[in-house]
C-alpha cells in the first residue's frame, strides 16, 4: 500500500536528516573580474560548471534543474568525490547557495555561496564563501583545514578570468 499516513501511525519513526548546517568562521576568496558582472556569471553560476574554472575536478554530472537538484563531482585524482545539492539560484541577483550531501574529502558538514557583484559597467567581484567542519576522523588541525579550504577556492577563484574568455 503507497499510501500517506498520519505522522501518528510512525509509530517511533519520525521526519528527520542528517543535513544540518555547519558551524564556524567562513571562509572567503574574492576576485575581481575585467568583465560584466552576467558574463562572469555564466561560468562561476553555473553549478553543473565548476571544471570551467577548478582544473582538479574530472567531471560534473548534476542530477534535475534549479533548487533540489544535484552534482556529483569526480576529482582527477584519489578516487575523490562530492555529492552536493542546489538550496538557491538567481540568476536576477547572481547568488546561489549549495549543501554538501556526501564526500570522501574529511569535510563532514559544508556550506557555501557564490555570487557576483557588479564593479560599474565592465567589471565586478565574484565571491565563494564556505562554512565546513571537518570529520571527526581528519587528521587536519583546525587552522590546517582552513588553510585547506582557502587554498582550495583562492585557487580555483583565480581561474575565473581565464575561464570567463574562454566562455
């Protein structure tokens, strides 16, 4: 029987996840980018798109359109994976938000945005902010796994011009 049940007939089972929002300092990269803010936005918005501009990454597969869906991202190296999903996506304010569902990277909750400010006509400043704790079983320090962090966006963030003309 597919039926909906009343909550009252779980009997001790009840709604519940196991994605919960991390807590801790964030941890931010900016760049500012010598092109128009929508342009900029093709590539850094594009949540199935991130090997435009991380060359670590092998491939994206996402999974459905817009807030729900889902990417799976393959690392070139160390049989790495991430499984994330899309919370929000505008395209009128150039922000968007992402939850890390799963992965093999010792990050246990991950949290983060991209958005785009325009800088005048022809420029502006894209931004990805992550909030992350790690596993309990990462070896990293807490400043370790910070440093892992930043270096990982500021890397991928100063792609981002090169990835924007070749768009």
């Amino acid at each position: 029987m597919n039926a909906i049940q009343p909550l009252n007939t779980l009997g001790s089972l009840s709604p519940d996840t196991l994605i919960t929002n991390p807590r801790g300092e964030p941890v931010v990269s900016a760049i500012s980018v010598n092109a128009p803010a929508r342009e900029v936005w093709k590539v850094v918005g594009d949540f199935g798109g991130f090997t435009q501009f991380i060359p670590e990454l092998a491939s994206i597969e996402v999974i459905g359109n817009g807030p729900g869906s889902v990417r799976y991202k393959r690392f070139k190296e160390g049989d790495l994976v991430v499984v994330e999903q899309l919370n929000y996506h505008d395209d009128n304010t150039l922000a968007m938000t992402w939850t890390t569902i799963y992965n093999n990277l010792g990050v246990s909750k991950l949290w983060a945005s991209m958005t785009v400010v325009p800088d005048g006509s022809a420029s502006c400043v894209a931004t990805w902010t992550i909030v992350a704790e790690p596993t309990d079983d990462n070896s990293m320090s807490t400043e370790g796994f910070r440093e892992f962090l930043q270096g990982f966006a500021d890397g991928a963030m100063e792609n981002v011009p090169r990835a924007v003309l070749r768009s």
